[in-house]
C-alpha cells in the first residue's frame, strides 16, 4: 500500500521571514521533494494546518500570513485545521486516511506536533515513517537552552522506541 503523507504545520510562520526555523531553507527544500514524490505517487495527501490563538498573539492565527500553507494544495489533497498538537483530535484526519495504512509524516514542530500525532498514529495502528531532515522545530529559547536540531534528534529517538522508522526524507519513496 503506498503510503499517506502528512504535512504537519507547513505554514509560512515556520519556514518564511520574520522568525523561520533554523535552515529553513534545507528543510523546505526536503519538503518540496517529498511532497512531488507523493503527488507522483498518487498517495493521498494531507496538509495540516495549526491554528493559532489570537489572545496569546500566535503567530499563525486563522486568516494572518503566517497561518498559509506553504504549499498550494492540488484539488484531490485534503487540509485539515486543528487546535491541538496531536492532528488527529477532533479534525477527522482519520477518516482520510485508509485504515491502518502507513503513514509519512513531516513538518514542524519536531516536539510537539510532528511527536504527538506520530504517537496517535502509531496507537491507531498506523506503520509511521517520520521523513529525517524533513521536520523540524526552533532552540529552546531559555538560556543554555538545546539546539533545533538536538530537540529534533531526541525526538526521532524518542519516536523510534515508540515504533516508528525514522528514514533520511531522501530515502522515502512512496
């Protein structure tokens, strides 16, 4: 079965001025690849979108700039919004997806949504393969804090125990 691609938080906050994640560039890069592959492919393809809390000033409140996709979806690919880290909560990402089918998942945040819904899919019995080098986060922001791409690192660990593959996005094929 080929496998889904969910494009987790690829939104212009992330990867566009004023504030993109570190080597945004290499990253969206990574993104344009995979997502060409799956279209290719035929697989069916979901980009979600995270919607940001205009009372804490979130960069990607609904209707802003930041909250854009970075990719223009194709007619046949589907947009889910959501409110929580784990894009399966209350979005109806499970029903686009064939049952039990694995799963490519990229995108931002490494530690928040691309883990969360990682671990929901592996729970719902999807076979998750998480795209290395094709998700990402910023630097802990408190003094001495961890790199972008060490956070990212313990996630792939941290999701590898959990029973996904973690595979360089270059060696994905769909």
């Amino acid at each position: 079965m080929t496998p889904a691609l969910l494009l987790i938080d690829v939104q212009r906050n992330m990867l566009l001025p004023p504030e993109p994640i570190p080597d945004a560039s290499a990253v969206r890069a990574a993104l344009t690849e995979l997502l060409a592959r799956a279209r290719r492919a035929g697989s069916v393809i979901v980009h979600v979108r995270n919607s940001g809390d205009p009372e804490v000033g979130d960069p990607d409140v609904p209707g802003t700039p930041g909250w854009e996709l970075v990719f223009e979806p194709l007619p046949e690919e589907h947009v889910i919004d959501k409110l929580s880290s784990d894009s399966f909560d209350g979005t109806g990402l499970e029903r686009l997806l064939p049952a039990k089918s694995p799963l490519v998942v990229a995108g931002m945040q490494s530690e928040y949504c691309v883990r969360a819904t990682s671990l929901a899919a592996i729970s719902r019995g999807h076979a998750v393969v998480l795209a290395s080098g094709a998700h990402a986060t910023y630097p802990d922001a408190f003094p001495d804090g961890q790199p972008a791409e060490e956070i990212s690192a313990a996630v792939e660990l941290e999701l590898a125990a959990a029973g996904a593959e973690i595979t360089p996005w270059d060696g994905i094929r769909f």
